[in-house]
C-alpha cells in the first residue's frame, strides 16, 4: 500500500514539474517569496521600538557594522579580507586538486576510508571537505559534538543491531528501501527532529504570548497605544541620546502600512490564481486558507525570532505538510499538495523572521526601514532566479542528485517527503517495531531539550541537541568528522591565542566554505560539458593468498 502511495505521489510530482521546468520553479519562488516582506512591515514599529525585542542575529551585526567604521575597526577589517582570500584560494585549489582523482564511482578523496574499510562501511570516515572542516570552525562546540554522538549511535550501535534482525524484522531482500534499514534510519531521524520542533514550537510560542501578555499590560498600565499617527511620543525622554537619534531615524522613513496591506493582498490574489497551475494537486482552497493564517504566524515567528533568536520556519512548514497533505489525501496528490504547501509557508514565515532582524540591525546602524525594505524585496528577487538556477545546474550536472550514493545527497529532501507520505498515509507504511522506535526517540528528544532547560546555561553545554544528533542517522558521520577536526583546528588557536583566533576564526572559516563551494560552479559546467576526471583513486580490500 505504502509503494503505492509513493508512486502516486512520484507520479503526481513528475506531472507537476517535469525534469525540472526551470521557469515553474522560478515562478513558483516569485509568487510566494514576497508575502512573508509585506506581512511584517505594519509590525515593524510595535516589535523593535515598543517591544525592543533583542533579535540578537540582527543585533550582532549592527554592533559589526558599528565597529568596522571606526579606525581600528577598518584595519582590522583589512587583515581578515585578506586572512579571507588566502584560504578561499586554498580551499578552491584543493576542491581543483581532488577532482582530478574522481573519474568513476566512489573514486577521490571523499571515499578514503580513513578508519578502516569497515568504518568506511558504516559511514565513518574523513572526506577531506573544506567545506565542512569550515562549518565547524563556525558552528559551536556543542553541535559539532551532538552531531558525531549522533552518529556513533545510529551508524555505530542502532543500525548494525537493526541490520541483525534482517529476515525477522524486515525482508532481507528490503535492506536499501523504505520497508528495511532504510526506513528505521529516515523515520526515526524525522521522529527526533519531529520531537525537536514541537518541543521548541511550544516553548517560543508560549514565549510569544507571554511576552505579548506583559507587553500588552505593560503599556495598558500605562495607558499608551502604539500609533503611527504619532511617532513623536515614541522619542522619550528618559531614552539615551544613541537611542533618541535612533528612534527618530527609525520613524522618520515610514512605510505606509496601506502599501504592505495592498502588497500582500496582490500577491496573494496572483498566487491563488498561478500556484495550481504550477502544482495541479494544490487547489486553490487550500493556498487560501494558508494565506488567512499566514500573517498570524509570520507574526509569531518574527516575535519568538525577537526574543530567542531561533526561527521556527521548518516546523512551520512540517505543520503545512500534515495539514495540506491529509486535507488533500493520497488519491488527489496529498504528497506533492504537502510538500508544495510546505514550501509555501517556510517561504512567507522565514523571510518576516528574516526582515524583522534587518529592520533590527538598520535601527541599530541608523539605516533607513524603507532603504532595509527596498533592498530586501531587491534581494529576495534576485535569489528567485539564482536559487533555481542553480539547482537546475546541479540537477543536470549530476543526474543522481538526491541519491545516496551522489556526492550532494540533499539528505532533508528525503526527510521532508517522508513525512509527506506519513502525513498521507499514517503509521502504515513502517517496518516492524519502527514505529515503537520512533516513539521513543520522539519522547527522547522532548525530554532531552527539558531537561537542557531545567539544569541551566552551565550544565546544558554538555547535554547534545536532539535536532543536531537527528542529521546522521541518515547520512552518517562523516560530516560530522569534518566538523569536530574544524573544531578542534579552532579549539587549539584558541588555547594558544585566544583573540588571534576570536578576530580570524570566522575569516578562515569563511574562506574554506566559499572558495570549496565556488568550485562545485566550474566542477558543474565541465560535467555538463562532458569533461571527465582523469583519474580515479580507490582503495580496496587487499586479496588474499
């Protein structure tokens, strides 16, 4: 049954976009990509001068702007520019270097199993990627490690035990589909994430409204209204003279709030018409609905975004695919009605998340909100474009894109559709005792973010993240290897110089992402012009006798 149902779902989605169609994809990004800008900016004023909410991402970077114009600030600017683009070109040479050896499956540095060939087997091993030993320069301690605890229980202890009962849990003939291993590894990591975000739903959401209770009764006790009608009462005496100067500029350069209302209501109104031509399975009821409570939940995740810094769009969005994807149900396209959906509502709560930390860092750097708003729907256009360019370039370049055996595995591409399917379908399409497994890990990761919070600040920093641990299960460890080896690079300039690492650390980070991400462009174009890797570089069992 469950095959089933997958396949009318590939069916549906190949009659939805075939190959893909460029111009759908580009379409489909332009439609919904603005409504997310409009629903936010009648907010503007309430969230970041009556509220004050922190936005700490947006705050962080007006305090970098802040300091780069000052003299100082300018020459140290000058040395990480160049710290920079000495390890962009490094990285971007060496990304050059190992595609030389990559002509043919599972050939190059990426496959050498650094561990042995039996951690190779299981997904342990270091992939040589700049990429990632760059991430984890940048992404905290905590993650890093969360991600490679992850992976040693998935990959190191769950599924060689799972791959055990082969024949009695599920077909030994299953292994490398969604009845066998496959399954338990894609489910149980969609269970923790699932766990994850509702845990995190709920406690920024209950944030939310407490904050909008005290906020309310705040200014009730007060007996003062916000209004745009007058935003001198919004300059206040006792503010200090940055905050007084920050608050004019911020009033000064006003959206009319008649100019979102009519933007949002436009697009919306285009929307409805163009989205089921794009996506037969997403009728137009359906994008209607999601358009009504749409604003009221770009407003809660720019409110929570204010307070915590975490924006909530993916759990936005799994919460469109159930909702979408069972109103629809499997006989009228249910899986390509949720993921299409999703698709919408990440895109409308994301970018208010998104543009609300913008407006943040303008007030803080004295920048006008119409110039912020101007170049954000500026930006968001030109990514309409680039972004499916892009894919489309990676799509025909690599015609196993998406597949575990690829080099771009895309690996929430699967966990996203597969939540699509048991949005449709139910718990019916699980191997034997993977929904008892599910369950628990769903339980698991709730009380692991609990008790995180429970225990405080000095002793959550050694508790692992549900969310974190949840990405190996399925792709493996080797990322996480890369991850920590960054890590530990970062760990020991810090132990040998703490504020030449502080100041450089993001700019050698930052060089080995670009300069190894700006070669898959060139690596992308020889492909599609038929320009192969001369060589091939494997290692093999040694023979025996």
């Amino acid at each position: 049954m469950s095959e089933k149902i997958a396949k009318l779902g590939d069916k549906a989605f190949h009659q939805d976009i075939s190959n893909p169609h460029l111009g759908k994809l580009i379409g489909f990004l332009f439609v919904v990509s603005f409504l997310g800008l409009f629903s936010v900016v009648p907010l503007r004023k309430i969230m970041i001068i009556d509220f004050k909410l922190i936005y700490p991402s947006g705050t962080a970077t007006a305090y970098l702007i802040n300091s780069l114009h000052t003299p100082k600030g300018a020459k140290l600017a000058k040395k990480q520019v160049k710290a920079l683009g000495k390890f962009f070109s490094f990285s971007f040479l060496w990304a050059f270097f190992q595609w030389f050896f990559t002509g043919g499956d599972n050939c190059g540095f990426v496959n050498f199993p650094t561990f042995g060939l039996k951690a190779f087997e299981n997904r342990f091993y270091f992939d040589f990627s700049a990429t990632y030993v760059g991430v984890g320069m940048i992404c905290p301690y905590l993650i890093n490690v969360s991600l490679l605890f992850g992976a040693i229980l998935s990959w190191g202890i769950m599924w060689p035990l799972i791959e055990a009962r082969k024949g009695d849990w599920y077909d030994a003939s299953l292994v490398k589909t969604m009845h066998g291993l496959q399954g338990y590894q894609i489910f149980i990591a969609i269970a923790i994430i699932l766990g994850d975000g509702l845990y995190n739903f709920v406690k920024v959401f209950g944030q939310t409204i407490l904050g909008l209770y005290r906020q309310f009764q705040a200014k009730k006790s007060d007996n003062f209204t916000p209004s745009d009608e007058h935003p001198d009462d919004e300059v206040s005496p006792s503010q200090s003279f940055d905050d007084q100067r920050r608050t004019q500029y911020f009033i000064k350069d006003q959206i009319p709030n008649w100019v979102a209302v009519a933007g949002y209501v436009t697009i919306a109104t285009v929307s409805i018409i163009t989205l089921p031509h794009i996506f037969h399975s997403l009728k137009w009821y359906y994008i209607l609905v999601m358009y009504i409570i749409a604003p009221m939940l770009a407003f809660c995740n720019a409110y929570g975004c204010g307070l915590t810094d975490w924006s909530l769009a993916s759990t936005y969005g799994k919460l469109a695919i159930f909702m979408i994807g069972a109103w629809a149900g499997s006989s009228h396209g249910g899986i390509v009605a949720g993921l299409a959906a999703c698709g919408v509502m990440m895109n409308i709560v994301s970018t208010a998340s998104d543009l609300s930390q913008d407006f943040k860092t303008g007030y803080l750097t004295l920048a006008s909100p119409r110039s912020m708003f101007v170049s954000q729907i500026i930006g968001t256009g030109m990514g309409c474009i680039i972004s499916p360019c892009v894919f489309w370039l990676f799509y025909k370049a690599y015609p196993n894109l998406g597949e575990p055996t690829s080099q771009y595995k895309a690996p929430y591409a699967l966990i996203y559709r597969n939540i699509a399917v048991l949005g449709v379908e139910g718990f019916g399409s699980l191997p034997k005792n993977c929904l008892t497994l599910c369950l628990i890990f769903f339980v698991a990761a709730m009380a692991i973010n609990g008790l995180r919070d429970s225990v405080g600040s000095k002793w959550a920093r050694f508790i692992p993240i549900p969310m974190a641990m949840a990405i190996p299960f399925y792709i493996g460890g080797y990322f996480a290897i890369d991850m920590c080896v960054g890590s530990l690079i970062l760990f020991v300039w810090q132990y040998r110089n703490k504020a030449n690492a502080d100041a450089f650390g993001p700019a050698v980070a930052s060089g080995l992402i670009c300069g190894d991400g700006i070669w898959t462009l060139p690596s992308s174009i020889l492909a599609l012009a038929g320009v192969n890797p001369p060589l091939c570089m494997q290692v093999v069992p040694r023979l025996k006798g």
